[in-house]
C-alpha cells in the first residue's frame, strides 16, 4: 500500500477522533464554566434569603435577652428575596415562564426555625377554571419532636429550652433543661452532654427525612411536566448537616438543571445567625439616688431604670459607671 493511502487512512481515523475529542474539551469547559455559575448564584440566593430572615416586622418576634437563639424565621420574606436572586442570576428576570421553568428545578426548600422547621416543596391543587396547578407552597411548621421507651415526650429547641410531657405524672412542663434538671424522672433533661447531642439528632435527622420524603414527591411532579430527571437526596457530609441546626438557617436544593449533557445538581446551606448584643442597663442606687449604668452581661442587684445601646447614650443621660459605684 502506498504512502499517500496510509497517510489518507490515518487522517480518516484520527481526524474525527481529534474532533470529537476536541468537542468534548469545550463542551466541558462550558459546562465548567456555567456549573461555576450556577453555584454561585445558588449560594447568593440562600445567603440573602437566610439574611433575610433574622428581619422581622413585629418586635415581639425580635430574639430575646434570654436566648439569642429565641427567634421566629421571616420565612416568608426570606423565600422571596431568594427566588429574586435565583432569577436575577439564572437570567428568569420578570419572566412568569422563565421562572416557572426555573422553579420545577428546585424540589425543596427547608427553613430551620427556633421551635420546629418549614418545608417549601411544590403542591397541587386545583384553580378557579378547574385546571390542575404546580406551585411552591409552605407545608405547615413541625416540631423537633422526640420520645423515649418510657413514654416521655420532648419537643427541642435550637438551644436547651423544652417543651415537655413526663408520662409517669401527666404533666407538662416548660424551660431550659438546666431549669428542669432534677425536676423529673426524665434521665435525658439531667445530662447536658447527652441532651445536647439528641437534641441535635432529633433536629437533624427530622429534617432530613422530610427533605427526602418531598424530593422524592417531586418526581411525580417532575413527571407530569415532562421532566425524566430522577430527583433524590443528595450525599451531605453530617458536618453540615450538625452545622445547620445551631441557628435558624435556611437550605435549598436544586436538581437536573441541563447543562451540556449533563445535569447540574447542588444544594446551599444559610445561617440566619444571630449576634446577640449585650444593652447597657441604667439604675439607681436607693442609698445615695445616683445614677449607674451597666452593661447586661454584668448583672447587679438593682431595679433597671432605662435601657440603653452604649455607654455613651448612658452617659449623655447622666448615668455613671459601675466602677464609680465600688469606690464609694
């Protein structure tokens, strides 16, 4: 065979293998790149939402002075500042269409609240015309709820206060455990170390069984939208899991987003922490009708007068401070 017919079979074979391959390497660089992307936005939009939050528009949902954990989620703004990121990012804009397509991506929502936790998930239901409508809709709040062989309930909290029922008595009772410790024949309430890591794994494993149970609802959806795209709970390290339940927070997932020929699937994590800021509190010695101030992580055996944000404030009210108080 000649030189020339080689050369011409060699090209024929390795040509179209050169191409293909070359296809693949930018195909996969699109694919990294928009995977890139789509991260992004997706962290964006779960960090504003979780931001979100910890806004609430009563005071009397405000974290308290006793716990700063003691806070009720504004889920609902919280769910909306995030599908505006999601469809700022994902190009949806002001789109109805673009957004709906965008939403049937997203299986599940959860927000972990101070007394139970909220699942976002997509319902049917009915309209006013008759037809059948697919929509993101809140499922109603459950609790961190946890029972023990001898029948005794507890219903946990993202810090150590409990709602609980004592079955040998037929009472409830309410507070932290350090309160209760001793008051019950409850072996869990008078052991921090083990309270803390059931109270933990109740969280945890609550949220996690609702989150997959709705995931996997979402396929019948998906099915009926023409999506083939088989949606399940994906792998999370317990890390992240044991990290979400120490502050309300808010995590999303998202599912069999085509890109390429592939399918982009990952899911964001958010804590709404709350930075709890000790006041400043102003007082009056009855002895002498002076005034002091202090701050609250300071704690004196005087009627509080005022509060204040600094001692500045306290001060420009006439307030001394406390170690005035010890030199007289």
């Amino acid at each position: 065979m000649k030189t020339t017919n080689l050369a011409i079979i060699f090209l024929l074979i390795v040509v179209p293998i050169y191409l293909v391959l070359d296809m693949r390497t930018s195909d996969q660089k699109v694919v990294n790149r928009l995977e890139a992307q789509y991260a992004a936005a997706l962290h964006t939009a779960v960090q504003d939402a979780a931001f979100v939050l910890k806004q609430n528009e009563y005071q009397e949902n405000e974290a308290s002075y006793q716990s700063s954990k003691y806070f009720s989620a504004n889920k609902q703004a919280a769910i909306e500042t995030f599908w505006k990121t999601m469809n700022l990012n994902f190009g949806a804009g002001e789109e109805p269409v673009a957004q709906g397509v965008l939403a049937a991506y997203v299986p599940v929502i959860a927000v972990t609240d101070y007394n139970g936790f909220h699942i976002y998930s997509f319902t049917e239901y009915t309209d006013a015309v008759g037809n059948k409508v697919y929509k993101h809709e809140w499922k109603p709040e459950k609790p961190y709820a946890y029972s023990d062989q001898a029948g005794n309930s507890i219903n946990f909290t993202l810090d150590s206060y409990v709602t609980v029922f004592e079955a040998r008595t037929g009472t409830w009772l309410k507070g932290y455990r350090e309160e209760l410790e001793g008051l019950t024949d409850i072996p869990l309430l008078n052991d921090e170390n083990q309270f803390d890591e059931m109270r933990r794994r109740t969280i945890v494993n609550a949220v996690q069984k609702d989150v997959a149970y709705f995931i996997n609802q979402h396929n019948k959806f998906a099915l009926r939208l023409g999506s083939y795209y088989d949606f399940k709970i994906p792998l999370i390290p317990n890390e992240e899991w044991a990290n979400s339940v120490d502050d309300i927070g808010i995590m999303a997932f998202i599912q069999g987003l085509p890109v390429g020929h592939q399918f982009y699937n990952n899911y964001a994590f958010g804590s709404g922490r709350i930075v709890k800021k000790n006041v400043v509190y102003g007082t009056v010695d009855d002895r002498t009708g002076l005034k002091y101030y202090y701050r609250s992580n300071y704690p004196l055996n005087y009627r509080v007068q005022e509060t204040f944000t600094s001692e500045k404030d306290a001060a420009a009210a006439g307030y001394m401070p406390t170690n005035t108080l010890n030199k007289k």
